[in-house]
C-alpha cells in the first residue's frame, strides 16, 4: 500500500488528519516548568508565568525561616544580593532603575515595594570594621513561613534597559517604622528651640541649639515591644556641623533627655574618631571606663549610615547583645552587656552633645535571622534544549515520512527518533547513529523525512523527541508532526477448535493491522489460509463457505473477527486424522504477515466406522431380548453412538457408546429375531449396519394343560407353543412312569395304565434354541376297571399295611435314632413299615414334588439338603431345623399316610452320644488284601477332604425311637404329585482362567478339560478320549472356536452305573437322550467367553454315582453349522475305613492312611513322597471315612491307623500304570472300651452316603 501520515490511537493521534497535534499536555512526557501548551501547540515557556515579558531575566527566591522565628507577613525581609555584578555584565541599569521584586500567588505576579541599600549590613561579628557585602535589598512578606520553612514565590526580576521609574519605594510598606521627617513629627522637643522637623524643607530632623551637655529627642508614640527574646533593627542617616561633636543613634525610653534614654551607639568628634556604645549615661562593658570600637574617618556634613541592632536574651537585662553598623561596616558587636534594667519597650531616638547635628530617614524593623537565596538566573525562555515526545509508542513496520509544521522565531527544533520504545535514540551522520541525547546529536526534521526510510525496524516501537532550542529570547513552538509509516498485518485464531471435526470445518479469526488496512488472505506460496495433517507440508483451504479471503476488513489488536469454512470433505475425503492443522497469513497490499498463524492440532474425521461385527444377546425372555453391542468394529476416529435394527426394519433408538446393552421388549415368544448394528462416530460419521445375528424368545410357560382318562390310558393336551416345528421346539409330556420325549405336537397319550387310578403329569416347553420352560402339573384318573363276563368283581390293590411290631403298631420314620441334634447334614433314617410294603417315597418339604419312588429298605443315609432320592444335592446346607417326610406304598401303587420327623442341624456344636450294647470284641481279622484297579495313566492328582474329630463326650442313655402318630402331620401344600424329575441345571459361575493353562495354548478349534486326572486338549478330527476321575469332582472344560458361535453347550450323560441296582433309579428320573443307546441326560451347561478373550468357559459338576458316562460338546455356530465331540468319563468311586457292627459299616472318621513305595534300585519301601504329585501323603479320613490316591507305575502298600483299633497294613502290589487306590478298608478294635468308644461316636456317621454313593472296590492284582 501506499505510505500515509497517521497518529498514533492513544490519545495523541488524530486519525482524520494523520498528524501529531498538540492539543493535550497528558499525551506527551516533557518538563512543565520549562514547556507549555497553548493553543494547539507545544512551546517555550515557564510553569510560573512571566511577570513582564519586557524583563529579561529573573532568580527565584527561596526564603527560610530561622529555626526559632517565624516570618509573618508584613515583616521586612533583607536580600543580599550580589547586584554590582549584573550591572557589569549589562543585565541591569546602573541607576537600578529596571530592579523588581515579584511575588507570585500562584494566579498573579505582584510587584512589591522594596528599599535598595547599595551597601549591604556586613556580617555580625566581634571583629570591628567588618566590611558590607553586596547590597541590600529590603522588601515585606506577603505570606507567613512557619520556623525553618520556606517560600519560593518571590522573584528578583532585571533586564529591561526602557524601564522609566524604578521600583517601588514607598518605605513605608516596607518597614515596621519609617520617618523620613518631612512633616510634623511626634518626636520630643519637636518644634521647641533645640530640634526641628524638616526645617527650610530639608526632609531632615536637626538639632538648632548648641549644648555641653547630652541631649536627647524621640518618638514615644510608636514603641516597639521585647520580648524574652528576639529584637529589633534601628536605622538612621545622620551628618554633624563640626568634628568636636558628638552625634548618637539611640533607643530611648523617656525624654527626660539627661536621662530618658536607654542604648546609644555615639560617634565623637576627638581625634580618635572612635565608636561608642552607651546606656544611662555610663559606657558599657566594662563599667564606669569607656570603650572605643574601632577608629575611622568622620568628615563634617557627610551622611552616614548608622544601624544598630539591640536583641534581648532569657535573661534581663545582663543577657542584651547590642551590634552597630556605619555605613553597613560592623563597628561594635557586644554581647552579655548589662542594659541596666528591663526594658520592655523601647522608642525610635537620637542624641547629640556639644553640636548640631542633623538626621534622615528614621527605619526599624523586626530581627527575624531569616535567609534569602537567589535561584539561577531565568529567561523569558528556556535556553537549555528542553525535549517532548509522545508518552505511547507507534507501532510500525516501516517508516516513509517525518515533516513538522513549527514558527522558530529564530531560534530551531532538532530530533533524535527510536525503534524500541526509546531505550536508544538515533540521530542522522552519514548514516542513522546512536545519540547521545543531547541538541548537539539530534537531526532537523528535514534531515530525518529524507533520511527515514532506511530506518531499521528494530523492535517496531516508535518514538520521536523534539529539542526546543532558544537563546531565551526566542518563542519557540511546534503545531504538528507527522510520520508516514506502514504496520504489517497479522491474524489470531480464534476458536478452540473441537476434538473431531468432519466435512465442513469453521475457522474464526481475526485480522490484525494498526493501519485498519483492507487485507487479503492470497492462496500463494506466503500468503493463504492451509491445512496440513503434519505440520509440516501444506496445501490450500477449499473454501465451503464464510466470508472469502480478499477485501477483509482490520483493525488494531484485538482485531477484526472474520470466518472461513473449510471443506475438508473435498480436501481429505478419505481421512481420519487426529493431527489436523490450519493456518492463516494475510497481507495488506505491500507485505505478508510476518508469519503463518497455525492451529492447535485437532481431528479431522471424514470416513463412517466399518466392519461392524455381530451383537451378542444377553437375557431373553419370552417377550424381550437384550442386545449386547458389538465388540467388533473398524474406527479411526472417536465412536459415540450405536443403533441396534430389528429384522433389517425396525432401528431400536441410538445409544451411547458407554452403553452396553439394550433391552428389545414386546416381543412374541419363541420366535427368531434377527438384529444387526451400525456405528456412528463423534462427527456422525455413520457406519452401514453390519453383521447379523439371531436370537429366539423363550417359550411361554405352558397353559390349558389338561388330560382325560380312559381304562388303561389318559391323553393329555396343552395349548400350542408358538412355532412349535422351529429348531429345538418342542413339548415334553411326563408321568405315570412315562414320557413322551421331545415331541412336536402339543398332545400326547400315556398308555398301558391301570385302570381306576390316579396319575399326575407334568408338562414343559422347550423353544428353538433348546431352553426349556418350568413344568406345569395336572392330575388325571384312569377309568374303573370293567366287570368280568359275570364273574366277581375284580379284588382292588391293597394299601400297604404297617407291621403289628412297629412302635404303636403305625408307620414311623426316626433320625438319628430319635437325637434332637445333627452335627452334620448326613443323617440315618429307621423307616418302619411293613410286610407288604414294597418302595417309598422321601420328601423334604411335604409335597413329593422333589421326591421319587425307590425301594423300600428299613434304614438309609440321607442328605438333609437332597432331592430326587439324593441325586441332587445343594452346595450348602445352612443349620437349622430339618423336617424328613415320608411314604410308603404297596406292590399295588397305593400310599400310605404321610409320616416324618425333625431335627436340629447344628454344625457349631458336637454331636451327641448314643451308646450300642457292649459286647466282646470279634477276634482279629487278618488284612484283606488290596487289589488296584489298573485304568489310564493319569498324572498324580489327589482331592482330599479336611479331616473331622469327633470328640469323646459322656455316654448317655440310648434313647428310645420316636414315632409320632400321622395325625399330627403338617398338611403338605399341594397336595402330593409326581413331578418331573429334571435335574436342576447348575448356574455356572464367573469362570476364573486356568492357571495351568499356558497362555496361548489353545489354538482355534480346539478345547480343553482340566479335571483332578489332569489335562487334555481336543482338537477337531481326534477320536473320542477317556478321563477317569472321583465322584462328586469337578473338571473345567474350555473352548476356542474357530468361528462365530451363538452358543455352546455341554451335556453330561448317563451310559451305565457301577451298580445294576442304581440304573432303574436313574433311568427313572431323567431325560432319555437316545433310547436306541439307553443313554439319560444328566446335566446340561451353557459355556461363555466373560472376558471376550475368544476362549468359552464352564465349571462342570461330575455325578456322585460311579459309572460311565458321556460328556458331550455341541457348538452351535453363526453360520448355521455345528460341531460336536464326545469325551468318554469313568467315575470312580473313593475308597473307605469302616468297622462292622451288628451287620452294619460304621465309618471311621481321623483313620492315618500312609501309602509305600519302594524307589528303583533300592530295597526298602518308604513313604511316597505324595506333595511331589500335588497330593497329601499320609491322609486323614473325615465322618465317610473317605480316602483316595493316585499313584504313578510302581511297588506300593499302605497301612491305616485309628485310635482304638488294630493296624492294617495292605499286601504289596504293583501299579504298573497311574490309578487310583481306593480299597474299603475294615479295621478291628483293638480293646473293648476303645471299640465302644468308637461304635458311640461312629453311630453318628453310619450309613453315610449309603443308598446313593456306591463304590467300586479295587480288585488284588
């Protein structure tokens, strides 16, 4: 751009006419006692104004108050001033015509009166003929000076050669008494013979008469007051007629006038021509013997000055002090005289003897001891160069003028400029040069317009001085100043700049440019706005929209605000950027910003997120579903909202992406629902929906379940299921000793029936995806048989008929024989009833709904938190009062009444005594002999149980069995039906990771079973596989599927029992799963993947009855395909320590089973070292009096001791591959008492497990 003159904003600039005005003092720094402002301009002048331009000169007078007096106005003040002096250098007249005293009020200049004394008093001194020193000039105070203050408003004004009058001489404004004797005078004796006032108009007091004697005249009317301290000047011009005569400058107190005087200074006219000084008559100082100060020359009819100074001290009157002056010369100066008495006021007086003297000009005025000093001496104008300059800096970039508009008046103004704020100042020599800071090293205005454009930048701040130069004569002023210069523009981003950004990104800035420029942000190489997405190489902004980039407006800082839209969609249309930048450089026509403005970094999202895997379901019921959201998917970016879609249709409302999961409700039951999602980002970037998955809603629990009864069948129906030919839908009808399977229709006819009874059913649904619903019950009768061909009537079954030997002839159920406490949750049961009774039932809640029918046996062991014949068992059986029920029925099906009794589990206490008949102890029988079953190599793996002491207490009383008449029965509710006695499908817990399952070692398509046998891993294509292990154990299987799954499921099944007499009870109670292959379905667990690591996981709980069984591993994948394994499981039971009793085992609890093994190469057997194998050697037998080892091939016995019996040491045997050692083991009583002791405390735990856990004993090699 063009350079142009502009002023600075703050204040001293007027932007309208681009010059430097001096219209306000506060915008410039400058001296105001050397420079003023006045109309506009800038000039020489004095913060004091000039009293009369026409005087050329001035000093500024400093009076000061003594520490002691202060100065009040109208007390006369003495200047001593050096006035000879400026007469010689011709700055004042020789007649002093052109001397002026000036007081300023601080808004005008006075000129006082004054008296000039050519010869000044000379100091106070001892020493006699003390010469005057310059000249005195005498004024009165216009103002009070406190003590030691001081007033500078006094000005001594000089220099004017046309001055026609001099001062002011009205002396008696300027003492406190003058006579100058030209009237009527009060003074004594006036107008009498001897004295006259002004006689023949001489102005002059003379004495007419000639005496030989003193004679004395005064003014009694003006006295002046002493004080204890302080005094006062008295002054007199006097002449004598004759040399013999005295004439006396006196202070008199009456005008007796040979003896009203009181002080005299007396000059004679002997040929001493001394000085003396007198009081009542007599010379003082050294008593009766006059004194003579000084000798000088006194010539007859000549004026003489004589002054005489009288102060009093604190003490009077010897404490006077009395100096005299002729002709300002110090004569006398006599202190500690003795004034004779105490005056307190004196007159103005004079004294002659012998002659005829004559006086002039009578002064007096107060001693104040002040000081008067003279200032330098002042022009009209300063004559020393004062400077002005702005108070603010310009801002510049590059200067192009400096022109001043000033009227000189003769004299001249000089520069010296800066570029930092004036740290250093520059003049032009050749070149621009650091400055001294005198006129001496400063540029005419001429000089610095041509000169200026090669003035560096420097720091950008400008500032300008201006010498004012003067003679002192000369009117100096400047009007203006103006400076061409030209600031470069910059720009400020303005807004944070969001986290993410996509498509269309908004920039607000502002531009920047003290000269309020028009700018352009040119796309070139130096000038633009661009973007970057390292920081380092850069391209042009495409513009979406805001305000353009040519013809901007600016202002200076903060700036003018402005907007572009970046669309960063064209510019990076495939980008997800975290580290985006913009930056802006405007320029203003004549340069570029000085540098690029750049953005912090933020993102730039322009690509919708991707490959969005497949929901996962949560909870379902049968009218809602949870949909997980995906853990799978493709981002750049941010995500931060998800939408689940219902069958490609319905969208589910979007969701942040702190939500995990959302709940689908008002569903149909059992039906497939289809669900995919789609992802949006923080830009809302929107991803297409992506991997579908399926889900099926539970089945409703069955409704309208009803059947109807024929002679030897009922047909049961129930509402229909919908979809009920879906997947694994289905309805599974039970009862009456038969079910239907997994059947596709919703009826079903249970045949081969007796007729005349009742049969209660029990029927579930099952949807697509297996689950299965809660049963519901009903209850149906078959017809009354028919008559036969006019035979009898058939003979109805008889009901079970208790034994005339039972306890009150009825049926009974005792625990514990009849104990009021259990210790432990394994209690025995005395179950009376009789001759034609032939199974039972026992429930532990009344209803028989968790019982099942088994033979009938006259004591059991049961769980007291069993169900199902104690197949299932709680893991917890917490203490507290257990009621057993019980029902016996005949060959014919018929019940009889319900019995039962209670007790107490209390695990807190030890348990009661009951003492068996003594009886001889058996003679000892030699150890049976071990027999290992030799199985599959398995490594050394143990599960022990804690041991168990029981206690010795005192030996009660056998107690007799309760029986409780059925009477007195708690009334079941409902009524007792057969349920169907599907086991409960444990819940699996939270999954913990194996610890011995390396990391990584699963590879896809293969899983794991972890177990006390130890570890195998399956892999796709590998037969079916064995593992051995203890009833009751758990093992852990895992999964790494290859592929998406929707689920995977693992089933225990039941092959064959160790025991032919338990397989009826388990065919009996659960789900046929193959009836070609007599297989039942024991259990079935869901595995689950918790913490997404791709590995499925269950806990699973094996059987508690020895036998073969199946695991089954089915997975069931995204795809539709399946895939299933078969892991083939023997489970072994423990062995046992018992004692035989009146025909029955009584376990033996804290029995020491030690196991042998003889090393290799040695002959001696030791104790198997069974911590190296993870197990306990030896181990302590808990109440079941349990035990169990796994050893590795190898020669081994074991011995067992207990407390009261004999040793038993097994025969040695081989194990030539790993197995189990579990032989029940009989011990014998070592004592009578001991074996009494032990049958009181093994009572309590006979018969523990027996009727549900069966052993498989090992064989002797």
């Amino acid at each position: 751009m063009a350079s142009f003159f502009i002023y600075y904003q703050p204040g001293a600039v007027d932007a309208a006419s681009g010059t430097y005005n001096f219209g306000t003092a506060g915008d410039y720094t400058y001296d105001n006692t050397k420079i003023e402002f006045s109309g506009g301009q800038a000039q020489l002048g004095r913060s004091t104004p000039w009293w009369d331009t026409n005087y050329l000169y001035r000093k500024q007078l400093t009076v000061t108050a003594s520490s002691t007096t202060a100065v009040a106005t109208g007390n006369t003040l003495t200047l001593n001033a050096d006035i000879a002096t400026l007469v010689s250098d011709s700055k004042m007249r020789a007649d002093h015509a052109d001397l002026r005293i000036v007081y300023w009020s601080g808004s005008d200049n006075t000129n006082i009166d004054m008296d000039y004394l050519a010869s000044g008093l000379g100091a106070i001194a001892a020493t006699p003929s003390n010469a005057p020193v310059n000249s005195d000039v005498r004024f009165k105070a216009q103002a009070n000076v406190s003590t030691s203050g001081t007033d500078t408003n006094y000005y001594l004004y000089y220099g004017y050669s046309g001055a026609a009058t001099s001062s002011p001489q009205v002396l008696t404004n300027v003492y406190s008494y003058y006579n100058d004797f030209t009237t009527t005078s009060t003074w004594a004796n006036a107008g009498l013979t001897q004295w006259e006032v002004n006689p023949d108009g001489s102005g002059r007091l003379k004495k007419l008469t000639t005496e030989a004697t003193d004679k004395f005249s005064g003014d009694t009317s003006n006295g002046f007051a002493f004080g204890a301290t302080g005094g006062w000047y008295s002054e007199v011009t006097s002449q004598r007629a004759v040399t013999t005569n005295t004439v006396g400058h006196a202070w008199v107190t009456s005008v007796p006038e040979t003896t009203g005087y009181g002080l005299r200074t007396t000059t004679y006219g002997s040929s001493a021509n001394d000085l003396e000084i007198w009081r009542l008559g007599a010379k003082l100082a050294d008593g009766n013997t006059p004194v003579n100060y000084g000798t000088f020359t006194i010539t007859t009819g000549v004026d003489y000055r004589s002054t005489m100074r009288v102060t009093y001290g604190t003490t009077c009157p010897t404490n006077t002090r009395v100096t005299a002056w002729i002709d300002g010369t110090t004569r006398a100066d006599l202190t500690g005289i003795n004034s004779g008495n105490c005056i307190t006021t004196l007159y103005p007086g004079v004294h002659a003897w012998n002659s005829q003297p004559s006086w002039d000009d009578y002064k007096v005025w107060k001693v104040l001891d002040e000081s008067i000093s003279a200032g330098s001496e002042q022009t009209r104008y300063p004559n020393d160069d004062p400077t002005i300059q702005p108070a603010t800096v310009l801002t510049f970039s590059t200067l192009s003028g400096f022109t001043e508009t000033a009227t000189k008046n003769g004299g001249e103004i000089k520069y010296v400029i800066s570029n930092d704020g004036g740290s250093t100042w520059y003049y032009y020599n050749s070149g621009w040069t650091a400055s001294d800071g005198t006129y001496a090293q400063a540029s005419t205005a001429d000089t610095v317009n041509t000169n200026v454009g090669t003035f560096s930048t420097g720091s950008g701040s400008f500032l300008f001085k201006a010498f004012l130069h003067s003679d002192g004569t000369q009117l100096v002023q400047l009007d203006n100043i103006a400076v061409g210069y030209n600031n470069i523009p910059s720009a400020t981003l303005t807004n944070d700049f969001a986290e993410w950004d996509s498509a269309n990104v908004t920039v607000n800035y502002k531009l920047i440019d003290a000269d309020a420029d028009t700018l352009n942000i040119s796309q070139t190489g130096s000038s633009g706005l661009e973007y970057s997405t390292d920081n380092s190489s850069w391209s042009d902004a495409t513009s979406g929209g805001g305000e353009g980039l040519t013809g901007l407006s600016s202002s200076a800082s903060p700036g003018t605000s402005h907007t572009f839209v970046w669309d960063s969609a064209t510019d990076l249309p495939t980008t997800e950027d975290a580290s985006v930048y913009i930056r802006v450089r405007p320029n203003d026509g004549s340069a570029n910003a000085s540098a690029w403005t750049t953005s912090n970094a933020f993102g730039v999202d322009n690509v919708a997120p991707s490959a969005v895997g497949a929901p996962t379901f949560g909870t379902v019921t049968s009218n809602s579903i949870v949909v997980n959201k995906p853990t799978v998917v493709t981002e750049g970016g941010i995500l931060n909202q998800w939408q689940a879609r219902r069958d490609s249709v319905t969208a589910l409302g979007s969701n942040a992406t702190t939500t995990s999961s959302i709940t689908n409700q008002g569903l149909t039951d059992n039906t497939q629902y289809t669900y995919d999602v789609q992802f949006s980002d923080l830009t809302n970037n929107t991803s297409t929906y992506g991997t579908v998955a399926s889900k099926y809603t539970l089945a409703d629990t069955p409704t309208n379940f009803s059947g109807t009864g024929s002679t030897n069948s009922v047909a049961l129906s129930v509402d229909a299921l919908t979809n009920n030919s879906v997947g694994s839908s289905g309805y599974y009808f039970a009862g009456g000793n038969h079910n239907s399977g997994w059947i596709n229709t919703n009826s079903w006819t249970d045949t081969s029936l007796s007729c005349g009874n009742s049969y209660t059913y029990a029927v579930k649904y099952r949807n697509a995806d297996g689950i299965e619903t809660a049963t519901v019950n009903t209850t149906v009768s078959t017809t009354n048989c028919p008559g036969g061909g006019g035979g009898l009537p058939p003979v109805p079954p008889a009901p079970p008929t208790p034994s005339s030997g039972n306890p009150g002839g009825n049926f009974g159920v005792v625990i514990n024989n009849g104990t009021t406490q259990a210790v432990d949750r394994l209690v025995s049961l005395n179950l009376t009833a009789g001759a034609n009774t032939v199974r039972m039932a026992i429930s532990m809640d009344g209803t028989f709904n968790d019982a099942g029918q088994e033979d009938y046996t006259a004591s059991k062991q049961w769980d007291l938190c069993s169900s199902y014949i104690g197949l299932v068992r709680r893991d917890t059986c917490p203490d507290g009062t257990y009621t057993v029920y019980v029902k016996y029925y005949s060959s014919g099906g018929l019940a009889s009444e319900l019995v039962f009794d209670s007790i107490i589990l209390n695990t807190q206490v030890a348990a009661p005594v009951v003492t068996p008949p003594i009886v001889a102890p058996p003679p000892p029988v030699p150890p049976k002999p071990v027999t290992p079953v030799a199985s599959k190599p398995k490594p050394p793996v143990v599960i022990t149980k804690p041991p168990v002491t029981i206690p010795k207490p005192p030996l009660p009383a056998i107690p007799a069995p309760i029986v409780r008449p059925p009477t007195t029965a708690p009334q079941p509710q409902p009524a007792p039906v057969v349920t169907l006695p599907t086991p409960e499908v444990p819940t699996t817990p939270p999954v913990t990771p194996s610890a011995n399952l390396p990391e990584n070692i699963l590879q896809p398509g293969q899983s794991f079973i972890e177990s006390t046998a130890g570890q195998i891993i399956l892999s796709r294509g590998i037969g079916d596989q064995t593992v051995t292990l203890i009833a009751g154990s758990k093992l852990k299987k895992e999964v790494k599927p290859d592929k998406p799954v929707t689920s995977i499921k693992v089933r225990v099944i039941f092959k064959k029992a160790a025991k032919v007499s338990l397989e009826k009870e388990i065919i009996q109670h659960f789900v046929p799963v193959a009836q070609a292959d007599e297989t039942w379905l024991i259990s079935e667990y869901t595995l689950t993947d918790t913490n997404g690591d791709g590995i499925y996981e269950a806990d699973i709980d094996m059987p508690w009855i020895a036998g073969e069984y199946i695991l089954e591993t089915v997975i069931n994948y995204q795809d539709g395909s399946t895939d299933d394994s078969n892991t083939q499981l023997l489970i072994d039971p423990r062995g046992y320590v018992y004692e035989k009793y009146n025909g029955k085992e009584l376990r033996v609890p804290d029995a020491e089973v030690t196991m042998y093994y003889k090393p290799q190469s040695q002959d001696d057997f030791k104790v198997w070292p069974g911590k190296d194998f993870d197990q306990t050697n030896p181990q302590h037998t808990d109440k079941t009096g349990e035990y169990n080892f796994l050893v590795p091939e190898g020669k081994y016995y074991f011995t067992v001791k207990a407390s009261g019996y004999h040793e038993f040491k097994s025969q040695i045997f081989d194990v030539s591959k790993g197995d189990f050692v579990s032989q029940d083991v009989e011990l014998k009583t070592s004592s009578a008492w001991d074996r009494k002791w032990f049958l009181i405390a093994a009572a309590f735990g006979m018969g523990i497990l027996l009727g549900f856990i069966f052993r498989r004993r090992a064989k002797a090699k």
